[in-house]
C-alpha cells in the first residue's frame, strides 16, 4: 500500500495521493491520462483529485497497476475492487498489477477461443489469476524479451502454459518451452505471429495477433505529445542500428497493424496506412 508519510508534497490536495517511492515508470499516468501528471524529477503526482466517475476509475487502475505501490487513498483500506483485467476491446485485456522487477512494464491477456494469450507478465498476485482462471486460464505465454518476464514463471505453472521467448534473450528464463531463433518470423498458430526484432535487446520479438494487433515490447511506442512512433534509444540494450534494421523490416513487409501494445510507453490505436506511414518515418528519423 502506498505510505502517507511519504506523501509527495507536490501531488494535489486530497484523499488520492502518489508517495514519493514512486520510480516515474509512467504507468499510472498511461492509465490515468491527466488526473495523473509528472513532477520536475519524471515521478507522477495526481494533477487534481477525480472529478468524475470515469476519474474515479482512472485513479484505481494507477493504484493498481503501480508497480511500487505508491499510489493510494487515505481514507480507504483493503480489499480493493476488481478493476483488472481491464477490457480493452477486440478481447483484449490490460493485466494491471505490473511489475517492479520489469520497472512497471505492462502486460495483456488475448482471450481466444485458441486458448488465451499472455503477453508479458504481471507480478504474481491472485487479484490477477484470480480472473484468469473465471477465463479459461492460458495456454502460451509470449515474452517479448528479457526484460518483461517478472513472474511468468508461476503463471505458466499455475496454467500449465507453454512460454515462448527468442533464444538469445532467454538465459535467466530456462522455464521457457519454445525458444524462437534467428529474425525469420515464425507463426505460433494461425492468429498469432512471432516476429524477432534485434536491437531494443538482442532477442527482443514483436507479436502480431490476427494480423492487426501489436504487441511490441520495448521496441516500438507511442509518443502522445509529438503524435508519432518512438523507439527508445536511452534504453536500447543491444544495437540502435540493429534496432533500425529490426523495424525496416517490419516497414517493408510486416503486417499492417491498427493497434499496438506497448511493454513500456503509451499504446495507441489508429489505421494501418497511418501506422505504416509513422513507422517509415521513424525509421528515417533513427538514421540521423
Ligand atoms: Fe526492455
């Protein structure tokens, strides 16, 4: 729970409060679009208290998806009400609850007939396979790369789900079943594609689920200020030049997404011929 002791004193006045543990992953602010803004230092703070219902919502979703805990309420105590898995359309679910050990990474849920997908993991908490079991569990976990593996160890031994990960990424992950190689994309199943993409780490892999849905890790975001793709080059891990190659290839002959899921930064929804437009651009832009 977060501490009010710790209080940061430039948060606004009120019940809701962000500590100042706080780590400035941005995840409450991706969940809380202006309730939630930064301070001087990239930490978050509440801008105003919720006004409305649909900010009420938006503060319990940063409550539970920080991954510090340093989001909370002064005049409430537990149990929280069950705010995750939260419906993001097209079945899929943002798993909230994000991990410290992945510097708040977000991770999804894919619910499909197929079996259900994770994408990336969570920490491990029943307020998250709680749910997944009232959903029919999970049959593959796909990790992006190594980064954003937090506990998936015990959900895919709760779920007896297959773990999929690229081989160069996969040294501190030996519970993973399937290991990908080499950039070939290689198809999971018939809705679900692996596409390696070397340069954020060197196993980073995006997955493109029925043929429009993005989930691209670390290696591809959205910036909402300045309306375009970023890639994260204080944070590119491997090789920033193999990272431009990795999606110049995804340019040219990728699927044509209309939907991406971030691991960290801001997911975003647009049309096909935008993405790819946008993602063009940034690979010129990551040649300067
Ligand atoms: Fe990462």
């Amino acid at each position: 729970m977060a501490r009010p002791k710790d209080r940061h004193p430039q948060t606004a006045e009120g019940d809701w409060y962000v500590d100042t543990l706080c780590i400035g992953c941005d995840a409450s602010r991706q969940v809380a679009p202006g309730l939630i803004r930064t301070d001087d230092r990239g930490r978050s703070v509440f801008a105003h208290q919720p006004g409305n219902a649909e900010e009420l919502e938006m503060a319990w979703r940063a409550l539970l998806v920080c991954p510090t805990r340093s989001v909370g309420n002064e005049m409430l105590s537990r149990p929280y009400p069950a705010k995750y898995p939260h419906d993001l359309g097209d079945g899929v679910f943002r798993l909230g609850h994000n991990a410290r050990s992945s510097f708040g990474a977000h991770s999804y849920l894919v619910a499909r007939d197929a079996g259900n997908l994770m994408i990336d993991s969570p920490r491990w908490t029943r307020e998250v396979y709680g749910p997944l079991e009232d959903m029919g569990g999970i049959s593959d976990i796909l990790l992006s790369h190594s980064d954003d593996v937090a506990d998936a160890e015990r959900y895919a031994d709760r779920f007896g789900a297959r773990v999929w990960m690229h081989s160069s990424d996969s040294e501190g992950t030996p519970f993973a079943t399937d290991l990908l190689t080499g950039r070939e994309p290689f198809k999971i199943r018939d809705d679900t594609l692996a596409w390696p993409v070397p340069g954020h780490t060197e196993g980073s892999v995006l997955y493109f689920v029925d043929e429009h849905l993005l989930f691209s890790g670390d290696s591809l975001a959205w910036n909402p200020h300045r309306g375009e793709l970023i890639a994260f080059r204080e944070a590119c891990w491997y090789s920033w030049s193999e990272q431009r190659r990795s999606l110049a290839e995804v340019a040219a002959s990728g699927p044509r997404f209309d939907r991406l899921f971030c691991g960290h930064g801001w997911s975003h929804d647009s049309t096909g011929e935008s993405f790819h437009t946008l993602l063009g651009s940034l690979v010129a832009k990551m040649a300067e």
